[in-house]
C-alpha cells in the first residue's frame, strides 16, 4: 500500500473562484461507459490522486502505484470507539482495484495522478453528483 489522498475539487472549474466555497474529492462522470453492469451496479468517479510518499511517476510505474494507492483508499478509517462495537465505512466507498483510465498531470510543479474508478455506490457525499441510472440497457419482456 502507498499512502495517498483525493485531491479536493470544486464543483465547477469554468466559474471563478469565491472564498468559501465547498470542496468535494471528485465528481461522478455521466457519461456510458463500456462496462458490464455500468448504470446499475457500478458507476464511475472521476478524481486526483496526491501521493503522501515521494515517488517518481513514470508510465511504467504509473498502474502498479495507482493500484498500491486503491488499495490503501480502499482501507477503512482507524475506529473512533474505544472497544470497536461499531465498524467504521470507507470514507469514498469501494473502489475496484483497476481503475477505468490513469493519466499522469502535472500543476505548479507537483505531480498527481487523474483516475476514473470504478465504485459500486451511486451516490456518496464525498464526490459531486451522483452516477447516471441506466435501465435501458436491461432485456426487455416479449409479450404475448
């Protein structure tokens, strides 16, 4: 595992900025995607990973270090409570351990890795939006 974070982002980025505006760790894309169960029992988060550690980023290295990052994202939060009666839920949901689609950006000299992942929740309060509900793509009843 490599310790990392989401980057928080803003709901719009064409709009100026304003003082206190809500941040949130990414946003749900609506766009269809060529996924088996996409739209009913998987959806898709666009995000930006910041890693804790220094690690160069190169594209060889660019998918074991986001699949390292997924799985340390993927570990719950240490409990509050003193004889751990509750569970503590994952901050952003599960995420698969592959993501969609990896691509290394670069801002004011620092290095993040943008990821579409893959989730099975398809609404989080963590992520703006919520992901886009497919029926259509289900096989239709003949009648007779």
């Amino acid at each position: 595992m490599i310790k990392c974070k989401l980057q928080k982002t803003r709901e719009y980025t064409i709009i100026p900025e304003k003082e206190k505006e809500r941040l949130k760790f990414g946003r749900y894309l609506n766009s269809t995607y060529p996924l088996p169960d996409f739209g009913t029992k998987k959806w898709i988060v666009a995000a930006n990973i910041v890693l804790e550690e220094e690690i160069s980023l190169t594209a060889e290295n660019l998918d074991e270090i986001t699949e390292r990052c997924v799985e340390f994202l993927n570990t719950p939060p240490p409990s509050k409570h003193k004889r751990g009666r509750k569970r503590t839920k994952l901050l952003y949901g599960r995420f698969e351990e592959k993501p969609y689609r990896t691509i290394i950006k670069e801002r004011d000299g620092k290095q993040y890795i943008q990821v579409f992942l893959v989730t099975d929740q398809r609404k989080n309060r963590a992520f703006w939006g919520e992901g886009p509900k497919t029926n259509y793509l289900k096989k239709r009843k003949k009648r007779s």
